[in-house]
C-alpha cells in the first residue's frame, strides 16, 4: 500500500530534513555526500511504495530532532554523529533503532547503486548480479 499524492508533497519537507541524517552517514568526502546525489529523494520515494515506512521516517526525525534538543539537521556534525550512534544503541526494535537500522540499509544501497558514488572506490560497475569475482585476485594499483 502506497502513500497518496497528498502524501507525497507533504513528504517535501521530510526530504530536507532527512538530508542532513544522511549526510551525516555518508558525508562528502573524495566522493559526493548522499543528498548531493539526491539520495534523499530516492528514499523518500523508495519509502512511499512500502507500508508503514513514510511514517517510520516521519517518527524518527521527530526522535531525531527530540534528542538533539532541537533541530537534528542545525547540530554540527559532532552531535549529529551523537544522535545517531544512540538511535543506533537503542534497543533492538525500538523507533530510534529500527529507523536507524533500515535508513541505513536502504541509503548504503541506494548510494552505491548510483554511478557516480563510486569515482575513488575502485568499483567500475554494479557490485550486483555479478559480485566481485575478481576477489581472488591481487589488487591492481591506479
């Protein structure tokens, strides 16, 4: 069951105030942030198609923003790294753990799949269908 249309442009602030979440996982680097590759959006949409996970994302930013006593997204990233490893610490099925958990899951997939992430990782293609079969193999220097 999906989320409506109605749903979907409300979901326009929870695109930005999840930028700064993910981030905060994948922060820019020699490869791009996650939010500059859109992957917010992606989630946002990837969220709309599954059951209970718009409002999944929509509770755990309001956690989020709760526990960093304010707006999660205004933190430097020292607390925002704070936050996050207590969502993470939460027990086991609890709302700060289970957001933390799938948000996680979902954006590493969503950032790795997008070509552009991978300029200073070695990847040259899709890790899947086919894997690493070259893994056996000495590394080959740039």
């Amino acid at each position: 069951m999906g989320i409506s249309a109605g749903q979907v442009r409300a979901a326009a602030p929870t695109a930005q105030r999840l930028a700064p979440v993910l981030d905060t996982l994948v922060p820019a680097d020699e490869t791009p942030s996650a939010s500059a590759l859109g992957i917010h959006r992606r989630l946002i949409d990837l969220a709309g198609g599954i059951e209970n996970y718009p409002r999944l994302l929509a509770e755990g930013l309001d956690w989020l923003d709760q526990t960093a006593g304010h707006g999660f997204g205004s933190l430097p990233p020292e607390g925002r790294d704070r936050v996050i490893e207590a969502a993470f610490a939460a027990a086991a099925g609890t709302l700060p753990q289970v957001f933390a958990t799938w948000v996680r899951a979902d954006t590493m997939t969503l950032y790795y799949r997008d070509p552009r992430s991978w300029p200073g990782t070695g990847l040259t293609e899709p890790i899947q269908p086919a894997g690493y079969p070259d893994h056996a193999l000495p590394p080959v220097p740039e």
